[in-house]
C-alpha cells in the first residue's frame, strides 16, 4: 500500500534497536524503549498551514531523530509506521 501525507506531515518507520545489553544480556520486549530514529517512508507537500509557509526540510529516505511522544502509531500492510509533523523531528542523522 502507498501512503500520502498531507501539509507537513512525514511518515516514517523505526530503525531496528538492540535487543542486548552491552554485557550481553538479551532485553524482553516489554523493557525495551520505543525507538526515536526512523527512516522517512514518504513526505507531504508542505504548504500554507494557519497562515504561515511550511517549506519541507525533510526527504524520503532520511534518517530522523524525533520527540518520543510524537505522532500516531499505525499498522499498513503488516509494517507499523508513525505519521507525525515535521516539527516533530529534532535533527536528520546524516552518515
């Protein structure tokens, strides 16, 4: 399925996280935390949103950090995906 945000908004996927500690202890599920960097799947157009030009910083196939509560959680073709604004991201991890 393709997705197609809307005005600022991304979506993106989290990146894998460890499932080990660095003593080599393996982490259940349940203590692990949610991830804050992802990869952008797909970006909206941006535009005039309450009067003020939103122009996109953000691209598909960046790697972003972002505020740990931010955006709303959903489940596509099998894969869980979070849509959130782009003011949501705090900085684009560049390799």
């Amino acid at each position: 399925m393709k997705i197609k945000p809307l005005f600022d908004r991304i979506v993106i996927q989290q990146v894998e996280t460890e499932t080990k500690t660095s003593s080599g202890l393996v982490l259940p599920e349940s203590a692990q935390e949610k991830p804050q960097m992802a990869k952008v799947l797909a970006v909206g157009p941006g535009g005039t949103i309450d009067g003020k030009e939103i122009v996109m910083q953000i691209k598909v196939g960046d790697t972003v950090l972002y505020n740990k509560y931010a955006g709303s959680d959903f489940k596509l073709d099998g894969e869980e995906v979070t849509i959130l604004k782009q003011s949501d991201v705090l900085a684009i991890v560049e390799n």
